[in-house]
C-alpha cells in the first residue's frame, strides 16, 4: 500500500478519494488529502426494502465491527459478532458468536469478498446456530477470485448485494445485486471542487 502511495503520488496526483477501505491505516501512506468514502449508506438504502423487520446485523470478525454497527444504525436494529481465526489467505474458522440468531433473519456485512470463505464460514455458523435460511450478504468491493461464487452458491444465502467498485457481470448470477457508488463519488468530487 505504501509503494501504491507513492506511485500515485510520484505520477502528480494531488487528492485520493477510496470507498471502504480495507485497514484506514492505508491513508497514513499518503501526503496529500484523503478522503475515506463509505457505501454504508447506499448499500443500506438498497436493502432496506428487501429485509424481514427481525434481521440482525452481523459481523464476521471484529475488524468488521465498526463497519456493521454503521449498518445497524443505518437499518434500525442490532449486531452480532462472530470471532475467528484464520488459517490461511483462504480459511477461517469461526470460534464462537456473540450475540443470538435463533430464528432471526441475518445480514452478514464485509467490505470485500475475495474468496467467499469468511461468508460460507459465517453462513454455516449462522445456520448451526439457529438463523432463518435466506442469509443477505452485503460487500462493498466484490473481487470473487477463483471459487468465489460457487462458495456463495450455498442454499442458505440469499440475495448478495455488492457495488460497482469492481464490475461484476450479473447476467448469469441473479442473486448478485450491484449498487452503483457514481452518485456517492460524484457529491464527493462536487464537494472537492467546490472549494
């Protein structure tokens, strides 16, 4: 991240603006202004119409506590926490919940998804634990490298909604909704310009 800071910065950029990135510690790198963006609010105006009234919101480790506890204020209801560990890039193995599920809807919320594991992983815990089937799964960045999608495949997920901040071709996956961030970067760059 350092080396990318310094790459941009080195070619004459002068401003950065991201969208939920994953450790804010990236934006120490840089010397000019950052400004930290976050598709909290437009992924959750997105689901708003498409979740039971009983859903919970959950994070699928602590570092993505503060970002579900956005979510939960933004839908009107509460958090659970599952605590992990992780063995590989890949493989996550969850150790325990706080908080209750049992015969709730779930919302399980990261800012990317790469692999899909640390969801299937969360998604089965939910499920053990008593949560209704139709997990919604909501990502700000959807890489969906190699396996990805068949891990997201599983009959317990539902709809998954994710943003545009990587392209993503929903033709041949109807459950993958995508949510444009243009209108969240634009108010941001009419913002900056204004000044």
């Amino acid at each position: 991240a350092r080396l990318v800071a310094d790459l941009l910065q080195t070619a004459g950029t002068d401003h950065v603006m991201t969208v939920d990135l994953h450790a804010s510690q990236i934006e120490g790198f840089f010397r000019i202004p950052v400004d930290g963006l976050t598709a909290v609010s437009i992924l959750c105006h997105a689901l708003k119409r498409r979740l039971p009234a009983s859903t919970v919101v959950v994070s699928p480790d602590a570092g993505r506590l503060k970002m579900a506890t956005e979510y939960a204020q933004n839908l009107n209801t509460s958090v659970v926490l599952l605590h992990k560990t992780r063995e590989t890039g890949a493989e996550a193995h969850v150790t325990h919940l706080v908080g209750n599920v049992r015969g709730r809807s779930c919302l399980v919320v990261d800012d990317m998804i790469s692999t899909g594991g640390t969801i299937a992983e969360a998604v089965d815990t939910l499920v053990d634990m008593g949560a209704r089937p139709g997990i919604v799964v909501a990502a700000t960045h959807a890489v969906l490298l190699g396996g990805a999608r068949e891990r997201l495949t599983a009959e317990p997920i539902g709809d998954i909604f994710v943003t545009d901040t990587v392209d993503q071709p929903t033709e041949a996956w109807p459950r993958l909704q995508v949510v444009s961030v243009a209108p969240l970067l634009a108010q941001a760059i009419q913002r900056v310009t204004a000044r």
